[in-house]
C-alpha cells in the first residue's frame, strides 16, 4: 500500500507540474508568461498577460490537477497511518507543489489556489466552502491578494471548528504554509527596495510595490534583476 501512495505522490506532483498558464502564454502570444506582469504562471497573469478568454479553460485545467490525483487515492482506498484522508492530502499537496515549483519550468511556477481548490472538493468540501466565502469576502473588502490569503489561513482554522480529523487539519495547514512561503518566494528571488518591506507586499499583496498597475504590466525589460538596497 506505501508504494502505491509513493507512486501517486510522485504523479501528483508530475501532473501538477504540466504548466498550464504557461503553454497559454506560449502557444497563443509566444511569449514566456514568466517574463510578463506579475511573473506567476497563473490564471491570474493570463488574464493580464495573454488573454482574458482563456483564463477559464486554464482555470479548469489547474482546478483538474488537484481533483484528479486526490480521486484515485480515494478510489484506490489507499491510507497512511489507517488514515485515508492523510494518503488524499499528502497527494494533494504533492499536486499543489507541482504547480508551484513546476519540474518542467526550473521549478517556477504559480500559486496554487486553484489546484488547492481542486484537491479540497474530495479532501475538504466543507472547509472549501469556507474559503470560497472568506475568498469573495475578501476581494470585495480589500482585493484578490488580501482574499486569497485570509481565506487560505482560515483553512486549518476551519477544520479545527469543524472537529476534522488531525492528519486532516495538518493536510490544510500545509496548504497554508505553501502559500505563503510562494508568495515571499515568489518566481524571482531578486528584491526591489527594503527587503522587509518587500517580503509584507508580498505576503499580503502577492508582489514587490504597492502600484499594482505597474507590477501586472511589466514586460521582461521591468524584469531585469536589480541590486537590494
């Protein structure tokens, strides 16, 4: 049974890795979208950067890489520990880390919300409807960064309130953590300004200045890395 979790963790991840955004980019402009506004290989930058009509087929795609991987560990009835829904999660986060830091892009890659949303509608439909909620609040309070990242920490908090197994409240706190250490990662490590200052943009803002109509128009001449002061 480990090795079948084994082998699915490792094609979770492969999956994950299949850069959606990215073939977007370069099959309909030529362009590496990695180069462009925000630099993430996301739906979000596809809208930006490519074109606003295929952010709903690159959406589904990304959605589909964490549903996937999550429903054969399920149909498979594999577990960890006797645990079933610690085998799903493991398999999901291995998908959600596949997009991220994709094998076939150097390891750049997006955030993740998506293919995390994929993997809570087995793993955790109750807690996705939370973040669904704390998401749209979210964006209409603040914006779509703010709301990604208060929904995404109410997620092991939810599981919590919800008397959810351990291994499943861990499962969602990993999630979280990836977020987070993605976003003050983020595709180039190269930092524009105070570095303080720039890692809390990017944790709360998912970018490097508070313009953000600068920072989703860059072009790969705005990309060039600079000196840290």
């Amino acid at each position: 049974m480990l090795w079948q979790v084994i082998f699915l963790i490792i094609g979770a991840y492969l999956l994950g890795s299949v850069p959606t955004a990215y073939i977007a980019g370069r099959v309909l402009k030529g362009i590496d979208i990695r180069s462009y506004g925000s630099g993430s290989v996301s739906g979000s930058n596809v809208w930006q950067s490519v074109s606003r009509w295929v952010v709903l087929p690159v959406g589904i795609a990304d959605i589909s890489k964490g549903v996937i991987p999550v429903l054969i560990a399920w149909a498979m009835g594999l577990t960890l520990m006797e645990e079933p829904k610690l085998a799903q999660g493991i398999v999901g986060l291995a998908a959600i880390a596949g997009h991220n830091w994709s094998i076939f892009l150097g390891f750049s890659g997006g955030r993740g919300i998506a293919t995390m949303m994929g993997v809570l509608v087995l793993l955790a439909p109750w807690e996705l409807l939370v973040f669904i909620g704390l998401f749209l609040l979210g964006i209409a309070l603040f914006n779509v960064p703010v709301g990604a990242f208060i929904a995404a920490v109410a997620l092991p908090l939810a599981s919590l309130g919800l008397g959810e197994p351990l291994p499943l409240t861990l499962c969602l706190l990993a999630m979280t953590l990836i977020l987070i250490v993605k976003r003050l990662t983020a595709n180039r490590g190269a930092l524009i300004g105070d570095w303080r200052r720039v890692l809390v943009y990017r944790l709360l803002l998912d970018r490097d200045i508070p313009d953000r109509e600068a920072w989703i128009h860059r072009t790969p001449a705005d990309m060039e890395p600079r000196e840290k002061q």
